[in-house]
C-alpha cells in the first residue's frame, strides 16, 4: 500500500496535559487509520496561539503557519470536536475560520490547496448535537476543497440530562467502534485514489 498520512486537530477546549474525550476519540481514528497503513500525529490546537481571522498567517507570533504547514503535507485531515451548547467549540470553529484562507491559494496545477486532500470528523458530548456540527464541518470543509468520504464522520453523544464523558467509558461502545473502523477504511481508499487520479486542473 502506498504510504499515506493523517493529521487530527483536536478542538478540546481543555489544554494539554488535560484528559480529553475530543483526543481520546482521535486517537482513536488514527489507530483506525494506522490498521489501513496510515502513519499519523495529532496537535492539540488550544495549545497554541492561533490567532482569530481568515488569513493563512496573522502574525505577531499567530502559530496557525506551522500548523498549516502540517495539514499541507498530510493526506487526510481529522477534525475533533467537543460539543458545547450544541454546537461544535469555539476551537473548531476558528480552524474552519484558518482554512477558509485555502480557498486563494493554490498547488502547481492551479487547483484549490486542500484539492486531492481527504477530511473525516469525530464529534463527542454529553448532550445532543452531533449531527448538526457533523453537518455543519462536512459542508465547510468540503467548500474549502477536502474531499469527504462515505461515512467520514464517527461520534458519540451520551443520553439527554445524564452528563458522561467520553472518556470516562470503561469500554467504546461498539457502534463507535464501527463507525470509526468504516470511516478509517472509506479515508484511506478515497485518499489512496485520489492520490492516482488527481481532481483535473482548470
């Protein structure tokens, strides 16, 4: 198999060393991945500063260029999010805000820079939601140029009025386990073709 890798942006609101359901379920994706031969990291992105705006680098000591150097080189894009009031963190929302500054730039063959790059997501709470935000990041990372695979997101949502966490299970249920096995199989064949049969140049 050709050698693939993977990037997860953990969106926990809680910075490392902090335990995290948002970084234990994409740790989870990429052990998923790793089965499919994709080698993968993660970066816990409230440990840095990533400066708010739409800009590939604000400046002053903004932390997001190293950051976007690391998805540049990556094949497929996790994105991990908590879920807060019903919607996905504030931290997610500001990587969505980064990436938006993807849509000017381009590769070699004039294509969008996130074209040929497949994204996944991983959605926790312990209240409902995960649809929505799953919803709400497959549309705008697919308008920024990842490709989206059958099935790409996994989640868990603990029932209504009974807080949990995540990472508080003794076990992962095994509908989430399910979820994230399909998900990591459909990431790394999309990406594998996509490597072969790049999106045409304008």
């Amino acid at each position: 198999m050709d050698s693939l890798n993977a990037l997860a942006l953990v969106c926990s609101l809680k910075p490392s060393p902090a335990p995290s359901s948002s970084e234990l379920m994409a740790r989870q994706v990429l052990d998923a991945l790793a089965e499919q031969g994709v080698t993968g990291g993660s970066v816990r992105v409230v440990d840095f500063d990533v400066r708010p705006g739409v800009e590939t680098d604000m400046g002053g000591g903004d932390a997001w260029p190293g950051i976007r150097r690391r998805v540049l080189d990556t094949d497929i894009l996790v994105v991990s999010t908590p879920t807060w009031v019903g919607h996905m963190s504030s931290v997610a929302q500001r990587v969505l805000e980064r990436l938006d500054a993807e849509l000017s730039e381009t590769d070699d063959g004039g294509r969008p820079s996130m074209f040929g790059k497949v994204a996944v997501t991983a959605v926790v709470g312990n209240e409902d939601g995960a649809h929505k935000i799953t919803a709400d990041l497959f549309q705008a990372l697919g308008d920024i140029g990842f490709t989206i695979p059958a099935q790409g997101g996994t989640y868990w949502n603990n029932e209504a009025m009974n807080p949990k966490d995540y990472i508080d299970l003794e076990r992962t249920p095994e509908a989430v386990a399910a979820a994230t096995a399909t998900l990591a199989r459909n990431a790394a064949h999309l990406a594998r073709r996509l490597r072969e049969h790049p999106y045409p140049a304008p």
